[in-house]
C-alpha cells in the first residue's frame, strides 16, 4: 500500500506499537504523531518522579522512529549516563 504523499496520517498512542507504526509510514506518507506520556516504570518513570515532569521514554522512541537516521538518533536518545542522580 503506498499513499498519495498528500494524504496526511495522525497516529495517538503510546508504548512500543506507536513508534513501530510511525518507522513504517513515515515511508509512505505525511505523519503526525500525539504521544501519551504516561509511563511509569524503569528510568522513565525514575525521571518523571525526580524532575516532576512527563514520562519522556515513549516520545523518545516515537522521535528516533521518525528520524531520517533512525540509528545515530536512537543511539543518541538511548544513551544513559553512568553517575550521578
């Protein structure tokens, strides 16, 4: 199935589906993505409790799924620093 390139797609979600979805269309058409933010586990859930601030990790992988280079991005957005709190 290939678009038109003038047909325009919105995705919602979150969670690993929405950035597997997003990697694929991005090739076949015009895509906006609205992410929730709602995590709560792992470091993601770590930074929103410590920073008071949204769960960050799903609209990381959204980002990194929507690059043009996809890995250089991920390894960016993937990188964990060793120390310090």
């Amino acid at each position: 199935l290939l678009l038109p390139r003038g047909v325009r797609v919105v995705c919602l979600g979150g969670g690993t589906g929405l950035s597997t979805i997003l990697r694929g269309l991005k090739y076949v058409t015009s895509v906006t993505a609205v992410v929730t933010t709602t995590d709560d586990g792992g470091s993601s859930g770590r930074l929103r409790r410590d920073f008071d601030m949204p769960a960050p990790g799903d609209l990381r992988s959204c980002l990194a799924a929507l690059a043009e280079d996809e890995s250089l991005v991920g390894q960016l957005f993937q990188h964990r620093f060793t120390t310090g709190e």
